[in-house]
C-alpha cells in the first residue's frame, strides 16, 4: 500500500471561524454525507487569562475533497459547565453514525494545578444531521480508572457487528525529564467494547500496540478502518518530552493492522506517508483520521505546530 499525498486542503485563517477563533484546525474528522463530507475540527479562541480553548466547528467539502463549500458559523455544542470535565476544550471530536443520530464521543479537556490537564471522554448526540450536538450528560463516559490514572481521550468509535468498540489513549503517568521543566505525559492505546455505545467495558491497561521508540513514545489519536478484511490502525506518536519544536522527536503517523480486532501487528513502513522537506508537514504528521468515500480510502491528518495551519489529506492506493 501507498499513500499519494494531495497536500492541504483546509487553512483556517483564510476563512471566518466562529467565537473569533482565527488558527488551528486539529484532529480532523469525517462524516460522509449525500453530496458531501463534512469535516470537525477543533478549533481555538483565547481566554480572559490568555490561555487557549478548544472548540468544535466544521468544514462541508465537495465530494472530490478540494472545494470548501460553507464553514460552520457555529460552534456544534459549548464547553463544558463549570468544574466539569470539558470545562476548558474539546479536542478532539469523533462522529459515527447510529441510525437517524449522529454519535459525538467527544474529548474533554480540564486544567490541573500540579499538571497542566486532565482529559475524559464524554458522548453528545445530534439529531440534525451533525450541525448541533447535545450532550447526554455532564459527566464522561470512558475516563480514568485503577490502573489507566489519568488522561483517557481521543476516542475513536465504530460499530461492528452489533457491538461498538472504541480505540482510545489512556495515560502512563507525568514525568519531569530536567528539574526545571514542567512535566510531561505519557500515553498509550487501548480498546473498550459497548453493546449500547454509552457503558463501556476496558480491556484495562493493556497497551494494543508495541512501542517503536521505546517506553517513552506517547501514541495518540488511533483511527480504524477495513481495507480488503483486514483491520488497520494509524495513529500518531513521539518522544514523550523536546517534541513541540524538535522535529527529530516530534508526530509521525503509524500504522498497526489485525485480523481478530484483539492482535495488533505493528507496521509504521507500509504504508508510510511521506514528508516533502519546506512543506507544510515537513516538521510533523499528527492527528490522523481514516474514511472511505465512493469507493477511496483517505487520511486527514495535520502538519506543522499541531494544526495551527489546517489539515490536508492522501489517498491510498493498493
């Protein structure tokens, strides 16, 4: 298999984003519609004290995946309410359709005092087709437990057969690397199963894919498609510390394919995504999002600093 790079296709701060939000577009993600896929993401306004929220709006993009047809002017559902779990973001935001609903398994973002967050997974649903959600509660549905203590996030749900299951990371712990540095995360993927998609059952603490770049390597936003029957993972992954402006240590995409949902091989070199040097995603690939349209498979993903610039897209040739 082979990725064929078709370079970015959405740039936020070329178009009108709702709360005045005006960079990043992160963690993109499809729905495919009739005449059209529409595609979340987050985005970020800025608070009184000058810190970062993250916000859902969306995209619809002609079938073909080049032309912007309409931006969102809207954010699809508010932060959480005070003290709760997606009380400061959400980021990112996976939809699967369940009949006539839209799902949403949302990650919710909280500030800490000794850490700098905390994340849990929450489930909202929209009865529009996708252009509002509504939260079935305040609380998470997947968040931190005995032996996953914290960061539970980046939910990545599909349905097969009749059971739902969901890809998802879940923290190792805080570390500092240097006595002066703030701490940093770890984490890895695991897998949940749910007969509802709303009470889920862990597979708790078991790390489903091997580590490359040994304990440290933090894997984060897994997305899952069937390609010819077999199962395929890609995700992305870095050095746990010196990643946001090291590019040698910073996101690039992997890959892990399955035959039984349960026994994941770990292959990041088939396929691999290339990286055109001076691009747009020559300093990181993260945040990868696999979707099959008219008969194509695709990936989202985003470039440099973490989406600041937007999301662009390849396609998959056999």
């Amino acid at each position: 298999m082979e990725w064929e790079p078709l370079g970015k296709i959405f740039d936020p701060t070329e178009h009108a984003l709702p709360h005045g939000c005006r960079e990043f577009a992160q963690s993109p993600q499809a729905l495919v519609c009739d005449d059209s896929v529409r595609i979340y993401f987050s985005t970020r306004s800025v608070d009184a004290s000058g810190k970062f929220l993250s916000h859902v709006a969306y995209v619809d993009i002609q079938k073909d995946l080049r032309r912007v047809l309409r931006v969102s002017d809207h954010t699809v559902m508010p932060l959480g309410a005070l003290g709760c779990f997606d009380e400061h973001g959400i980021f990112p935001m996976n939809v699967v359709r369940v009949g006539d609903l839209v799902h949403g398994y949302t990650c919710g973002w909280s500030r800490r005092v000794s850490v700098s967050v905390e994340t849990a997974i929450g489930l909202a649903i929209s009865q529009d087709g996708g252009a509002t959600f509504q939260r079935t509660g305040d609380g998470p549905v997947l968040a931190a437990s005995l032996h996953e203590p914290c960061l539970v996030g980046d939910g990545f749900v599909r349905l097969i057969g009749n059971m739902f299951h969901m890809w998802y990371i879940f923290g190792t712990g805080w570390k500092r690397y240097a006595p002066d540095a703030p701490p940093d995360r770890t984490y890895k993927i695991g897998h949940a199963v749910s007969s509802d998609g709303r009470a889920w059952t862990k597979e708790e603490a078991r790390q489903i894919i091997v580590d490359r770049l040994g304990p440290d390597e933090s894997q984060a936003l897994p997305t899952v498609i069937e390609i010819d029957g077999r199962h395929h993972m890609f995700f992305c992954y870095r050095q746990s510390f010196d990643f946001r402006s090291n590019a040698a240590r910073g996101y690039r995409i992997g890959h892990a394919w399955s035959d039984d949902l349960h026994n994941w091989n770990r292959d990041d070199d088939d396929p691999r995504l290339r990286i055109s040097p001076g691009q747009w995603d020559s300093d990181m690939q993260c945040y990868p999002h696999a979707f099959e349209c008219d008969g194509q498979v695709y990936l989202l993903y985003n470039g440099n600093q973490f989406g600041r610039f937007g999301f662009g897209l390849a396609r998959l040739h056999m």
